[in-house]
C-alpha cells in the first residue's frame, strides 16, 4: 500500500520551530534535491508564512512561491489557509478569498488545505469551491480537539459534510498533538468506511504521541501524513521524515521516498538548525516533548505567544496558573478548537484574566467579536453569564459573517495605487495593510536606488 508523505521543512516545522524566521535563502540550494525525493507534496506556503515574509524577512511571499515552484518542477507544492480567514486573523470578503486563492494557484500552489477554526464550514466554502474553479486540489480540514461535544460520531459528520462540499481529500488537523494512538485509528476508520474520498492525518510531536499515532494511523487505512525532515522534526513541529519511512517501509508500506536522498536534505538542514539556535530563535522548550498539552491542549506556537506576553509584564512565573485557567476559558466559550485564531483569542484571554487578578474584567475586541458570532458558530454552548456581560442586551449574529462584508479588492486597489504592480500586491496590502505597504514603500525607494545607481554608471 502506498502511503503519501508530505514534507513540512519549509512551513510547518518551520513555523513551528523557528517562528517563520527561514529566508528563502536558507532553502534554496537543496529545492531540486527535495523535488527529487519522492514526496507526495511539500508544504511551503501559507500558515503564517505570508506575514512572516513581509514583517521580518523583506521578502515578497509571492516571489518566494514563484521562486520555490520554478525549483521544483515535479512535487506538488502545498498550502494552508484559513478559509475566510485566508492568512490573516479576521474574515475577508468573498471577492478577496477567490482572487487569493485563484493567484495562489497561479502563482504555483498545487493543494490547498482548507480549514475553519470553529470547525464551521459555512467559512470554508467560497475558498474550496474557488480552488476547484481554478484546478487546484481542495483539501478540507477538520480541527481535531478533545471535549464533551466532540467525538468520533462528530468528526465522522464534518467528514460527510467536506465531501459533500466537493473536496478532494480530507485531512485531520491534529495541531496540539493531542490524537492518540487508538484515537486515530478509530476515527480513521470510521472516517475511510464513510467517505470515499482520500483520508490525510497532520499531528506534531509535541505530546510525544506523534509516530505512535501515525503508524495506528496508516493500519487504518491512512492515506498521507504530514512528515518533517529530522533536522527540523520533532519537539512541536511533526514526526520526523526519516524515521516514518524507515518504520513504514519495514512493515511492507511504500512511502516512494529515496533514503539517500533524505539525508542528503537533513545534512543540508543540521547547519541551518544550528544557527538558530546560536542566535536564540531556536528555543530549547519546543524541542522536547510536553504531556502537559494533553491536559491544556496548547499548540506549541501558542505556547510560545503567552511566554512572551507573560515575559512583557514581567509575570512568567505566572504561567501555570495561565495554563490552569485556559480550559476554564475554552469551556465559557463553548470548547473552540485551539488553532489560529481561536488559540489567540483563548490564550490572550487566560492570560488577561490571571494578570487582571479578575476574570474577564478586560476583554479583547477579538474575543467580543467571537462571542458576537463574527468568527462563525461556536462548537458547544457559550456561558450565558458571559455573553451577558459582554454583550449586554445585543444579539450575537447567527448567520453568515462574509455575507455582510462588501467587496474589498477594488477598493484596496484604489487606496495603494501605484506602489501596487500587481493584483498580488494589492493581496498583500489586504491581508496585513500596514505591514505591506511599508514593505511596497521600501521596494519602491530600493528599486530608485538601483536605477539612479545604473544611470550614473553610463
């Protein structure tokens, strides 16, 4: 049987890892050999690779895509989005999700993942029917959590609910590590015995489980998972590339990777790692394994924002009572999935409360909006108390939230003018304004320089 493994170096175990710090640089002399291992398809694109790209690398996300598909020519090159969200933190009007997704795919995107983070897929399906419009493969993902409401029956539903959307495939997005063994392969099962289509599993180490639950995972009939090159494996991002293939290919599985080729791309990476960690990205606490997530659920990058924002008040010592007081918030808000941007809203919120010595004495524009139904519709029950006190007399909006956005592009094509070349560039200036048009503005004054600089050497 032939099981599909995505590489994940040049996005998740990335983003996981090193917070998106990875230059295009960095990469580029092993591309080719990567194109030539024998993966399924890697992802290189999305997550917070967009914002990462213009806040702290000076770099045109949209040049780095054109830059990694003319390396590699016969891997598919993935993507993760949003859905509504696309790759920023609130929901974009239609007109905005099908121009991005269409110049993503002609910019080289070959599979885009599509996710909602309440699970709600009123917010994904503008951008899963605009991939399929533009001959991309669709894969919609469901948020794997642990709570009261959810459960095998539950995810078997979306399951049902994805495929008749017209998806593709299906993954399920496992972000925090917290899918066991035994877990996955019921809810595979379950999963492969009510839909026809194929069937994708993305975890990460961070609890440890993560090869455990991968392997259970293919017994049940997995088709592809989600794989890091050891380099950049392990800790809080996924199970490394190697070992995976090692062990599948022991028990009679073809991965169509080539060994050799492997390490030719984790000796390339080693020095790359190390480097990081020199210069103090690399932290030493997202490399271990952490059981305490299966009792918080925190991904590691959320992990990584509440040490930082305890760090900014001086409070760290603070942590486990923030830790405590997560799921406590995740229950009052009807027991959201733990992923962008519900895990900002949450952690921010926990933190907020043991910092405020009171609970929800200050609450968030973000966590308003949420409870005012602008993020979709909440998994289970919100506390009604809670609700009261933010809300006060008004009613939270149960319907559609992108319906009652107006068209955005042309719009932002007006207010950019000139420093915008491209529609690329004037997705950009949507997805994060301020950020990309100061980015646009230095491009604009480098690109005066090396023309005033060519002139005076005729």
């Amino acid at each position: 049987m032939k099981i599909n493994i995505t590489e994940t170096v040049l996005r998740d175990a990335n983003q996981s890892l090193i917070a998106t710090r990875m230059p295009f640089s960095d990469f580029e002399p092993i591309l080719e050999k990567i194109d030539s291992a024998g993966y399924y398809s890697v992802e290189c694109w999305g997550g917070a690779t967009f914002d990462s790209c213009l806040r702290y690398l000076n770099e045109d996300p949209w040049e780095r895509l054109r830059k990694i598909k003319s390396k590699m020519k016969h891997t598919k090159l993935q993507m993760l989005l949003r859905g509504q969200n696309l790759l920023g933190y609130r929901h974009y009007p239609d007109d905005v999700v099908r121009k991005f997704v269409e110049h993503s795919i002609s910019n080289g995107i070959d599979i885009i993942r599509i996710f909602d983070a309440l699970n709600d897929f009123r917010n994904i399906e503008v951008a899963v029917a605009q991939t399929l419009k533009s001959g991309g493969h669709a894969q919609g993902a469901i948020c794997y959590t642990i709570s009261p409401i959810h459960n095998i029956e539950n995810y078997v539903k979306l399951g049902k609910e994805l495929e008749g959307m017209g998806v593709d495939s299906i993954c399920i997005k496992d972000m925090s590590g917290i899918l066991g063994p035994q877990e996955a392969f019921d809810l595979i099962t379950a999963l492969k015995a009510s839909v026809k289509i194929p069937v994708f599993l993305h975890t990460h180490s961070t609890t440890g489980l993560g090869p455990i639950t991968y392997y259970k995972a293919v017994e049940a009939g997995c088709d592809g998972i989600d794989c890091a090159i050891s380099a950049f494996g392990g800790g809080t991002s996924q199970p490394a590339t190697e070992s995976l293939h090692y062990a599948l290919t022991q028990a009679g599985y073809d991965t169509g990777l080539d060994p050799e080729v492997l390490k030719a791309i984790n000796d390339f990476f080693l020095p790359v790692k190390e480097r990081f960690i020199k210069t103090g990205v690399l932290e030493h606490f997202v490399l271990g394994s952490d059981t305490n997530a299966l009792i918080y659920q925190v991904p590691g990058g959320m992990l990584s924002n509440l040490i930082a924002q305890l760090k900014q008040f001086n409070a760290l010592e603070k942590l486990p009572e923030v830790l405590q007081e997560i799921p406590v918030v995740r229950k009052e808000l009807g027991y959201p999935p733990l992923v962008t941007p519900m895990s900002q809203i949450v952690g921010v919120q926990a933190a907020t409360n043991i910092l405020m010595g009171e609970r929800y004495k200050s609450v968030s524009k973000e966590l308003r909006a949420y409870l005012k139904g602008e993020y979709g519709r909440p998994p289970g029950e919100l506390d009604a108390e809670l609700v009261k006190k933010v809300l006060g007399d008004e009613k939270p909006f149960t319907g559609r939230f992108a319906d009652t956005l107006e068209p955005q592009f042309e719009k932002a094509k007006q207010e950019i003018g000139s420093l915008a070349k491209s529609d690329e560039d004037v997705l950009s200036y949507i997805a994060f304004p301020q950020i990309a048009e100061q980015f646009l503005k230095n491009r604009e004054e480098s690109t005066a320089v090396k023309v005033s600089y060519t002139i005076r050497k005729l």
